[in-house]
C-alpha cells in the first residue's frame, strides 16, 4: 500500500466486526436477472439499481466452510463504491463495502423461507446491497494521500475484493460522484493518477441531501450541547422541516431546508473554519489544527478580548443586559497596548480566535433562523469537530439572542453531510429505498487512532489491528483521556465568562472518531411487525445511566479475564489466539473506558447496545464462538435427562403438565453465562444436579405471577380455538433449551399450534444459534413422537433424520416446527432489527414467547405485542431484582400479557 504509516491521512473509521448477513436477495436476484439486464440496457447508466449478476456463480472453496466466498465472475463493476466531497480544507471520502461474501442458504433456511412463502411475496423489486459505509478524511492539501488511498485500496475498481479487480478487468470509463469545489478543480488529476472522472454534484444538493439523510436513517445522530451537556434529540420523520442547516466548513452556507430536495441557499459568511485555523496558524505557528484547538483550552481570552467591565471600569451595564464580563470587542484589549503579536500567549489567542468565530457564526445563524420564523438549527462542517466549546459557543448565541426560541442541534457526522449526499447520488445504490432499520452502526477498534496524528490506510487485516492494539497499549491512555468539557460559565447577560475548566488534552481527532460508527447496510433487517407501536418502542427497559453504567462497567470489566480465556481456548489456545485474546480485552476495555468518560459518546446507548458490542468485539478479533465447548457440553448433559423429563410430565394431567413445564422453563434458565452468581453455582454440581436444585427451590407466587391467567387462556378460553402459531424465543444453549423451552414447544405442538422456535443469527454468550437448533432437536426426536413429526413437518430432520427409517410415512400430518434466527448476535433483542425470516414468520403468529433476562427483562420488559405475550425468566441479578420488581436474585418472572 502506497500511503502506509506516514503523512496524516485521517481514517475516521476502520473496518468494522462482521454484520448480520445479507440473505435474501440472492434468490431474488437470479430469478431476475434477465429481465433486469434489459432494463438496465435501456436506462441512462446513472438510473441502474443495483443488481448482483448472479450468473456463472461458483462457490469458491470447499463446502465444508462456515461460508465459503461465492464468485460472481459475471458481476459488472458498475456498482460504484466511493464517493467524494473535495472542500477547501478537508477531502472527505465515504466508500462502501460490500459484505465480503454472500451466505449461502442452508436446507433449513430455504424450507423455513418456502413454508413462510418468503419466495413469492415481499419482493424488492431492486434490492439494497448489503455492506458497510466508511468514513475517512484527509487535507486538501495533501491531495496525493487521498489518492495513494484510493488506489492501494482500489476504490475506484470497487474495491480490492471486487470481482473485476480480481480478474485485472479495466472498464475505460468510471465515473465517480464528487462535490465541493475541488470537483472541478481537481478533475483532470483523478482523470491522470487514477483514470477516473469525477461526476460532478451539487455541493447545497449534497448538503441537504446527506444531512436528510442522516437525520432519517440514523437513530441518534442530532444532539444539542449547552453548557457541557450532551444530549440526543429524537426527530420526529413528519415534523423535520422546515430547519435550517448551517454547514461550517472552510467558509459558511446557511440552507433553509423545507424537504427532500427543497432548499435556498439563504445566507453564508466568509469567516468560518478557514478563518479560524489560517488565521490562528499565522498568529500561533501551530502546524495542525488539532494543536490550534488544543491551545485554546488552555487559553485566557480577557488578555486578549475587550470586556464590557474593562470599558466600564469593573461594573455590568445591566441597563442593556450586559455583564461586565461580556466580551464587547473581540481581540479588542490589543488596540491600546504597546505590544507585539509575541507578547500574547499562543493559547489565549487561540482561545480569543476560536469564541469569536463561533459566536458570530452562532449569532448569523440565528439572525437567519428568525428571518424566515424557523426554531432549529443544524451545525455541520468540521470547523465544530465535536469540540466542547465550539460547541457551547455557538448554542449559547443562538439560545441567548433567540431568548430560548430557537435550538441549536450538532451532527455526530458532522463534516460528512456532503459526501454522504454527493454517496446519495448514486440511484443504482438503491439507498433511497433504505430505512432505519437496515441500518446497525458498528464501532470497530480497527481505526488507528494513535496520539494526535493519525497514519496510514485503515486497518483493514486482522494483524493489523491486533498490532495496533499492542501499540496502543503501550501508548498507555491516549485514547482514554477525557473529553475536554469546557464547562462556560455564562452570565445570563450577553456575557460569557472565560471557560472555568477546559481539560489539559483534546482527544485526538481520530479518538474523536470513536463517536462515529461504521455504519453496516444489513437490507434484510425489518421491524418485527407485532410490535403494537413501533414509533415509541424503546428496547431498553433501564436507563443507562452514568450510575447504572459504572455498575455494568465493574460486571463487564470483572468478566473480562475469564470471557478470553474462554474465547482463546475457543480457539485452540494458540499463540495466535492468545495474541488476538489480548487485543480483544484492551480494545473492550477501551470501549469500556470511553464510555465511562462518556455515557453518550456512541449515540444514545442502553445495555443491550453495551452487551452486543462486547459480541461485535469478540468476532472483530475472530471469536467465532467464545462457549461452543460449553455449549456442547451443556447440550449433551441435557440431551440424556430429556427421555425421563418427557416421561415425568406426560405421566400428569394437563394443568398440573402447564405448571411444571412453566415451571421447568424458569427453572432452567439459571443456566446462564453472563450471570456471575450463576457461573459461581456451577462448580457446585452437575447441570443436572443445579437444574433439580433450581426446581426444588420454585416458590409460587413467583414475583411476577401471571400463570393462573396464561393457564385459562391455553385450557380454558382457546381449548377448541389453539394459538394458530406460537413464536419461542430461546435462550441458553443446554438445559435451558432442552429442558426447558423444548419440553414447552413440544406441549403447544400437542394441542395443535405451529411452533417457531427463535434463536440468534450469531453467538452471543452461551445463547443457542439458529444454526445450531436443527441438531438440538434432531437428536430430541429420537426420543419423541411429537418432536418428531412436527420436525420432519417444519423441514427440520432433512439432514439429519436422514437413514433413520421408521413409520413416518403412515404417520398423521402434524402442525409443523420451525426454526428462524432473529437477525441479531447479542443476548438482547431490539424488535426494530429482526430477520426477514422472522418478520415473516410474526405474520401468522398468534402467541409470543419470551424466555431469559436479556430478552424479556433487560430488554422487552414493558414492550407491548400485538398478539398474547408471555415473557419468562429468572432473575440472575440481585440489583436488576431490586431496581425492576423490588425483588431478589432468583426471583422468577411469569407475565402474560394478553390482547383482549
Ligand atoms: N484535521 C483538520 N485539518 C484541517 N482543518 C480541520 C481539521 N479538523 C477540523 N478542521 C476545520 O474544519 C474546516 C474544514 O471543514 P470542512 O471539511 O467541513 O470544510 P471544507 O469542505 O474543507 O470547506 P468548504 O466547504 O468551505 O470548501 C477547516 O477549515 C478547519 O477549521
Ligand atoms: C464557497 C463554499 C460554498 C465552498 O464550500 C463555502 O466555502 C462557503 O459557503 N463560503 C461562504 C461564502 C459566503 O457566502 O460568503
Ligand atoms: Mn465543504
């Protein structure tokens, strides 16, 4: 790679963990690519959707792999991956990835898919392709690192995994979308170095269009900053216009915005970042900008500015609202003193420098914003490079002189707004079509975010960031340093005190980047569709809070050193996977770090959020699967007591069969890895042995006891009329699931409902995977009938019953069951992101199962269901006990919540 290690170019991100796979469109596509082919012939070029030519696909690889890379030798590169904004300080470059292969579809899933009629219905007619957006920048000066970049990473080819890169294919003329000014001023140079055009786009059009993009399609992203607190704000889709976007680049562009593709250039002011940091390189001979800001947080601007005391000899002149210790005039003091520019302090400049430009900008905007009886306001552009003061500055000349009325909001992803926009242009990417849901933001350790200077290419290869772990080890706690929060103390009139605490260092520019994730386009994620009000649904049942996250930082850091030796001996326990262990833990607990700095520092997070990211962390490293030993061995155990359970209970009536099986489900779910009480149980017997203690131990009424009612609903009101179709969501691998949910979907089977059985897409903890099911239940039917048969009826035994011959055939036709995986790897779920799978699978469904903390009591607790929900679990946590039901650890939960 041409651009290694040197220089500064700015990675904002690296390559992320890897995302939910992409799954449906496959099919889709191959069925329609003939058609499609002669559409795209007649279109424009720049109107094609995507379209992944299928044709000639081979499975590269043997077939025994997880997933093996499939090659599309026939696929055109026409898809474009990358995309600039080329401003009078900064390149920035968005360009996307796709998922590196494509998973191929078990028997499972594509009998799964057929009884749930995926193939015919719900059809894209132009599928989003599935991949990750990144975000990287560089100086506009240093033009030649940008294209180093572009061309070490084949960008411009589509990438290095490209099909057409790999086959050394040189279409003649590839067009990529570029803003800003430098569109045109550097055309002719992308056309020499890299043989590439630059279509050019609108710079206001990309503005807007990225930052309605941004707005739309990220969940947190807009936040205000008063007073050193941050704070999200949730948009509302139908109340977003009219606003007023305010992007501080270089110079300034104030848009009034009124709707997708609706907007006037209002106003702009030549004194913006370019001001700033020129200006502020003259007077300080700083050499980046980073420095420049990092002055001024140690700077003093009464040495400096003119206060109103300094021209009223002390006193406020309250009669028009000003304190004496309102600036009056900027850089005004250094009119009557005899004294050179280096008798001032470099950071009280720097200071002086930065307020005054903030605050002009502040109030410009403000002037603009009552010009046309607009209320809020977004900042973009990398001037605000999510620094504290700058932005205090500017929400307190809005706030001040709109007395409160209007708002000023910040963008996480601040200066991108125009290359996401000038991204948006590309129609063939279909990304008009995507919705929040298809969107998960992942962050990755992969970015080098070393000191203040940020090298070299990303991180793309695992050595690499395993490497860069180990520096940043070393580095001791660089990243960690704490976010300057120059708290401003303000007067209330007009004035502004000098900033009383600003911290001693900036977080670097690239740490700054741990604000932004890499944002994975998963399109076939959806919104699980029996959630009763999607557009209140809050996942999280506790607030993650500074308090609650110091709690859960103390549980997560002391799991830590346990988790990898887990995940290394998951690996064989070799060198290399003690290497990658030791990275996984500092980049976890770095994760960790910055969020106790900062609660908000990844957007709004809640402990599923926190849960999944230590998943994510893992499989960054290449943790596949940190408990399949456990797993096994858990399935095993479980497996050989499971003939004697189904004996027990099929020996008793039918109430007394509901309440042990209930009872069993919340007996078994003590099997839980992520509890430390737990884990601490099980060195104090067999599985089997703990799962009969926990039995023994079951007290009605349970702290939440809804079994009574769920009795009469299933015995009682729907006798004749059974559920139509149940969905379980499982929890733990081993008793959990053997002895517990399998026992209960078994029962439901037998009065007649389907049953779906709903386990993760990835590991997480000692969850059981949907993968992972079929051999579960496979190896359960061979001991009962009515796993049996309603198995072989949900597709389930194709593989593995096959060779077992027995009466089947004469067999009556049972209701089926089936597995589907949720689309998520984290021991929670957020039923805004579920499978297609699953989505389809809800249509019919009539009964919802939730069993376990993460999903029914971390997270789900209070979300309401369009159909009856039974939410189970035991509780394995002494303060969630005492914070969510007044209770104890091992309390047990039964709600029901039926629809009348
Ligand atoms: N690492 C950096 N190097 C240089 N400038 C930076 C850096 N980080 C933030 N800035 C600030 O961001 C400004 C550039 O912001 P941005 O990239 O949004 O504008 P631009 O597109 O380059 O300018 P314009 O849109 O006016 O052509 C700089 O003028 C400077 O104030
Ligand atoms: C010239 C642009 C649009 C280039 O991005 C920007 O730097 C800007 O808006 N400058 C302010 C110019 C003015 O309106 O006075
Ligand atoms: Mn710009």
């Amino acid at each position: 790679m041409a651009a290694n290690n040197s220089g500064s170019i700015q990675e904002e991100l690296g390559e992320g963990g890897t995302g939910v796979k992409r799954e449906a469109e496959e099919e889709e596509s191959t069925s329609s690519s003939a058609a499609q082919a002669t559409a795209t012939a007649m279109l424009p070029r720049s109107s094609s959707r995507p379209q992944l030519d299928l044709s000639g696909a081979a499975i590269h690889g043997t077939l025994e792999e997880r997933d093996p890379t499939i090659l599309l030798p026939n696929q055109s590169d026409d898809i474009s991956h990358l995309a600039l904004d080329i401003g009078g300080s900064l390149i920035k470059l968005i360009y996307f990835s796709r998922h590196a292969e494509l998973s191929t579809e078990d028997k499972r899933k594509i009998s799964t898919k057929r009884r749930l009629g995926m193939f015919n219905g719900g059809r894209r007619s132009y599928p989003i392709l599935g991949g990750r957006l990144h975000f990287v920048k560089f100086e506009t000066e240093k033009l030649n690192e940008c294209l180093d970049f572009i061309s070490s990473k084949q960008l411009h080819r589509g990438g290095v995994d490209s099909p057409s890169w790999r086959s050394g294919a040189q279409p003649d003329d590839i067009l990529i979308k570029a803003t800003g000014g430098g569109a045109y001023k550097y055309a002719d140079l992308f056309k020499e170095r890299l043989g590439v055009s630059l279509e050019k786009e609108d710079e206001m059009d990309c503005l807007v269009a990225g930052a309605n993009f941004l707005l739309k399609a990220i969940r947190h992203e807009a936040f205000t900053h008063m007073d050193g607190h941050k704070e999200y704000v949730q948009i509302d889709q139908n109340d977003l216009f009219p606003f007023l976007l305010v992007n501080v680049g270089s110079g300034v562009s104030i848009i009034k915005v009124d709707g997708h593709g609706k907007f006037q250039r209002v106003s702009g002011t030549n004194v913006g970042g370019g001001t700033y940091w020129g200006l502020g390189r003259l007077m300080t001979k700083c050499k980046s900008f980073d420095e420049l800001l990092e002055l001024s947080q140690r700077g003093d601007n009464s040495t400096i500015d003119m206060l109103v005391g300094d021209i009223y000899g002390g006193l406020d002149y309250s009669k028009i609202g000003l304190s004496a210790s309102t600036i009056a005039s900027s850089f005004g003091k250094t009119i009557s003193e005899n004294k050179e520019l280096s008798d001032y302090r470099p950071e009280d400049i720097s200071l002086s420098l930065l307020r005054m430009i903030s605050y002009n900008i502040g109030q410009i905007s403000y002037l603009n914003a009552l010009r046309y009886g607009l209320k809020r306001i977004f900042f973009g552009g990398f001037f605000i490079r999510g620094h504290a003061y700058t932005m205090d500055t500017i929400s307190f000349a809005v706030n001040f002189w709109s007395k409160g009325e209007a708002q000023a909001m910040f963008l996480r992803h601040e200066g991108f707004l125009g290359a996401l926009g000038a991204f948006m242009s590309y129609e063939k990417h279909g990304l008009d079509d995507l919705r929040i849901h298809h969107l998960v933001e992942r962050f990755p350790m992969g970015a080098p975010y070393v000191g203040g200077k940020i090298h070299g290419p990303p991180l793309g290869d695992l050595n690499e960031k395993i490497s860069w772990m180990e520096k940043f080890v070393q580095k001791g706690t660089q990243i960690i340093a704490p976010v300057p929060m120059g708290v401003p103390a303000t007067t209330g009139m007009g004035g502004f005190e000098r900033p009383t605490s600003k911290g001693d260092i900036l977080r670097s520019d690239a740490s700054a980047a741990l604000n932004v994730g890499v944002l994975h386009l998963v399109p076939t994620l959806d919104v699980f569709p029996l959630l009763e009000d999607p557009k209140t649904y809050e996942p999280n049942t506790i607030d993650l809070d500074q308090d609650e996250f110091k709690y859960w930082f103390k549980i997560l850091s002391d799991h830590l050193p346990d988790l990898v030796d887990k995940a290394v001996a998951s690996e064989g326990g070799t060198d290399d996977a003690k290497r990658r262990g030791d990275a996984f833990s500092h980049a976890f607990s770095a994760h960790l770090a910055r969020l106790m700095e900062e609660p908000a520092a990844y957007g709004k997070f809640g402990l599923a959020n926190l849960l999944e990211l230590r998943e994510e962390c893992l499989r960054e490293f290449q943790f596949v699967d940190a408990y399949i030993s456990i797993k096994q061995r858990e399935n095993e155990a479980s497996l050989a007591v499971l003939p004697d359970l189904l004996m027990e209970l099929d020996s008793m009536n039918e109430e007394a069969r509901l309440l042990a099986l209930i009872e069993g489900v919340l007996a078994a779910n003590i099997f839980d890895w992520g509890s430390r009480a737990c884990v601490e149980l099980y060195h104090k017997g067999t599985i089997i042995e703990i799962y009969r203690m926990s039995r023994k131990k079951m007290q009605r009424p349970w702290r939440i006891d809804d079994f009574d009612m769920f009795k009469k609903r299933m015995l009682t009101d729907r006798k004749d009329q059974p559920y139509k179709r149940a969905l379980l969501f499982v929890d733990n691998s081993g008793a959990d699931v053997v002895l517990g949910m399998l026992p209960l979907a078994r029962e439901l089977l037998r009065h007649g409902s389907e049953v779906v059985l709903v386990a993760n897409s990835l590991p997480a903890l000692n969850d059981v995977t949907a993968n992972e099911l079929p051999e579960i239940i496979a190896e359960a039917s061979k001991h009962c009938g009515i796993l049996r048969k309603a198995a072989e009826a949900g597709g389930l035994l194709v593989d593995a019953m096959a060779g077992i011959q027995d009466d089947l055939k004469d067999a009556p036709e049972s209701v089926p069951l089936m597995v589907v995986e949720n689309g998520c790897g984290s021991p929670c779920i957020d039923f805004r992101q579920v499978s297609s799978e699953l989505a389809a699978a809800a249509k019919d469904a009539d009964l919802l199962i939730l069993e376990g903390m993460g999903r029914s009591l971390h997270t789900n607790l209070n979300a309401r269901f369009k159909c009856d929900a039974l939410k189970l679990a035991m509780v394995k946590n002494q303060r969630l006990a005492e914070k969510l039901f007044n209770g104890n650890i091992y309390d047990c939960i039964c709600k029901f919540e039926p629809v009348s």
